[in-house]
C-alpha cells in the first residue's frame, strides 16, 4: 500500500469538504434573489424628445429601454426586467436595490452621446448631428465605415481643425463606443469614421449616433413595490426539491459505481459549492430559471462522471490493470465530455446573447455550472480516482463495479 498517495487522497477530501461545510452558510446567505423569488421595486416612465416639435419613434424608445437595462446592470441591479409600453412609455423592475433613489436618479438621466478630444473635453454632443444623418456605407477595400452629418459645418470644422492628427473618441455616457483618428479637416458637414469594423459594429455605432440626436428625457409616473411573482414557499420547494433529486443521485453513484461513485460524490459536493462561490463572486442574481439551470448542470455533472466511469470499467472488462483502465477510459471518453459541454456552452452563449431578464440569468448559470463541472468532475475526479488506484488499497475490480466473471482474459 502506498500510504503517501493515500494520505494526499485524505488530505484533498478533507480539506475540499471542510471549506465547503465552512463557507456554505456565508455563501448562501448573501446569494442575491431575482424579482420572481423576493421581489423588489417597479418604475413606470413617461418618454418625450428634450426638444419640442420632435417626435418618439419605436425605435429610439426601444433604444432608450436598452439603455435602462444598461445603467441599471452597472448599477449593481442584476437581471432588471425593463420593457417598452405603448408609444411613449417604459416599465422597469428591479430587484436587490439597497438604495433606490440613487437609482431612481441614475436610470432617469438622459444617455448623452459625445464626442470627446484626448483630454476629455466634449467636442461634440447628439444634438449636433443631423437627425437620422448617420448612415452604414462600405470604403473602397468594402470595409463598413459610418457616414456622419452635423448641423453646424463652421462648429466641426473647427474641431476638426483642431484635433488634426488626433482621437475623437465617441462616447455614450462614459462608454468609449469608437475611437477614430481627424484624419483632415473637414468644412462641408460631412465626415466618416472608418476602422476595423464589422457590419454589426458599425451598425450600431450608427443607431447609437443617431439615437443621440434624438435623445428622451424620461418623467416618473409613479413608483411602486413588487412582490415576489412566486413567493416564498416555492423558493423553499425549489430548493428542497433540488436536493432530494442531489442526494438520489449520490446515492445511486455510490450504489452502482462503488468506490468512483464515492469520488463523484465528492466531486459533486465541490462542483455545488464552487458554482455557488461563482454567484458570490460576480454578484450574480439568482432567479427561479437559474435555479433550474443549476440542476441541470449537476446533472450534466453526473454525466460526465457516468461516461468516464463506463468506459474505465469496459477497459477493467478487456482485462487490463486498474492503472491502465483509468489511463485509457479517461483519455477515450475525454473528447465525448469535452464535446458536450463545448455544445451546451455555444447554446448558452446564443441564449445569453439574444434574450434578456431570466433568459440571461439561465445561460449566464448554465455556462458558469459547465466551466466548474470540467474543472471539478473531469480533472478533479481523475486526480482523486488515480490516487486511490496507485495507493493500492481497493485493488479488486468489484470496488470498481465490476464483477470477477465479467473480465476476459487480456
């Protein structure tokens, strides 16, 4: 028996559980909850142009939606439910807000678009351009670049004049959207940002500058508190319903896999609690979806598990050693883990990407669980399965879930 490998083994799962039984309660009491678990606060807004004569278009309020979103996720607010009503109104939840006038003030602030000089100074601000004057065209190499129009030609000549040679960087609030160089000086009005761009970069760049010269100024019409759209009781079911199906599957991992089964369990129990060190981590909102997202990444967990262990107890079968099963299954059901969870991040990423609210908090939670699971029931649980094997103690192929009968001879 080689106690020093057994000793590490011992030493590595005492250590692993020991943090997670001591840091769980801290972790779970400061998990934030979304607006369908504890709720929070709503605030309907009334939209108008700054200036009078123009009009609100759909697209500029859905713009200024999106903007919403923004503000209030830099704020600290994760996962605001912000929608458009109407023709000229915006509903926002939040939730987990510990100072709301704070961010009453901030989500109400027009978004201002500049264009600022190396130092700072605003050259340049939306309503100097020409309402709807930004365009997408394509340069000679067929590179996108933007076609801009300002209002006063004399006023952007002189900036142009100016910074020759130099960033006019564009900015949405203190966001830096591009940072394109005064290539010449400029007297008819007329300009174009061009770099290295794509078509959905430049795009948005356009919309953005556009949406400047249109800016809305947003008036509370009221203010109200939202209670949790599912409540208490079933967060409590939830959860309990998650850990009896945690503990079904330890118990059936331990039953038919033996002594991996007890390593998968381990490295089930770690998977959780770095999973809920990530949430922490990222001050991350955990709603109902989330919550199923979690445990459906412990079930993707076991998996991972599951195909590692059969293919180690197929290579037990063809009568190889311990040693050299664990070498071989690992490495042949590797790629096939791999490629899972490489699939279910590209689905993930899609889902973050295209929606929003819930939707985000679901993928954002399946991509989190996926990267802990590789870390923790591929490399981990090898690393603890090989210490077992090359301690010598559990040297039988039934610890393993193998019977005597069902090995053939080499």
């Amino acid at each position: 028996m080689d106690v020093k490998r057994l000793v590490t083994f011992l030493l590595i799962v005492v250590v692993a559980l020991g943090v997670v039984g001591g840091t769980s309660p801290y972790l779970l009491k400061n998990i934030r909850l979304g607006l369908d678990l504890k709720g929070g606060f709503e605030i309907l807004y009334e939209a108008e142009p700054i200036e009078a004569g123009k009009a609100i278009t759909r697209d500029s309020l859905v713009e200024t939606a999106k903007s919403l979103e923004k503000r209030a996720n830099a704020s600290g607010v994760a996962e605001p439910e912000v929608t458009t009503e109407g023709t000229n109104r915006i509903r926002a939840k939040l939730a987990g807000v510990e100072n709301q006038d704070e961010v009453r003030q901030l989500l109400k602030k027009p978004a201002e678009l500049s264009f600022r000089g190396p130092d700072g100074t605003k050259e340049l601000v939306g309503s100097d351009f020409v309402e709807g004057g930004a365009e997408v065209g394509f340069g000679s190499t067929n590179q996108p670049e933007i076609h801009i129009k300002v209002k006063d030609a004399a006023k952007f000549k002189a900036v142009t004049e100016k910074l020759l040679g130099q960033k006019l960087a564009i900015y949405l609030d203190e966001t830096e959207l591009s940072a394109p160089v005064v290539q010449s000086v400029l007297s008819d009005g007329n300009a174009t940002i061009s770099g290295s761009y794509s078509y959905e970069e430049a795009k948005k760049i356009k919309d953005t500058i556009n949406l400047g010269a249109l800016p809305l100024k947003l008036t509370e019409k009221y203010t109200q508190s939202v209670g949790a759209t599912l409540g208490q009781q079933s967060l409590h079911q939830t959860v309990q319903a998650a850990i009896i199906g945690s503990l079904l599957i330890l118990i059936f991992m331990i039953a038919f896999y033996r002594i991996p089964g007890v390593v998968a369990s381990i490295t089930l129990i770690t998977y959780t609690w770095a999973v809920l060190l990530m949430f922490n981590f990222m001050n991350a909102t955990i709603t109902l979806p989330g919550i199923a997202a979690l445990v459906l990444g412990i079930g993707m967990a076991v998996d991972a598990n599951i195909i590692m262990y059969e293919r180690i107890k197929e290579e037990i079968r063809s009568g190889k050693s311990l040693l050299s099963s664990l070498k071989a299954g690992s490495k042949h059901s590797f790629r096939t883990i791999m490629d899972a969870n490489i699939t279910n991040i590209i689905a993930g990423a899609v889902l973050y990407y295209i929606g929003n609210g819930a939707i985000r908090g679901f993928a954002l939670t399946l991509i989190v669980s996926i990267l802990v699971s590789i870390l923790t029931n591929v490399f981990l649980s090898r690393l603890l399965i090989h210490l077992l094997i090359r301690s010598n103690l559990f040297k039988k192929p039934g610890y393993y879930g193998v019977k005597e009968a069902e090995i053939r001879a080499l």
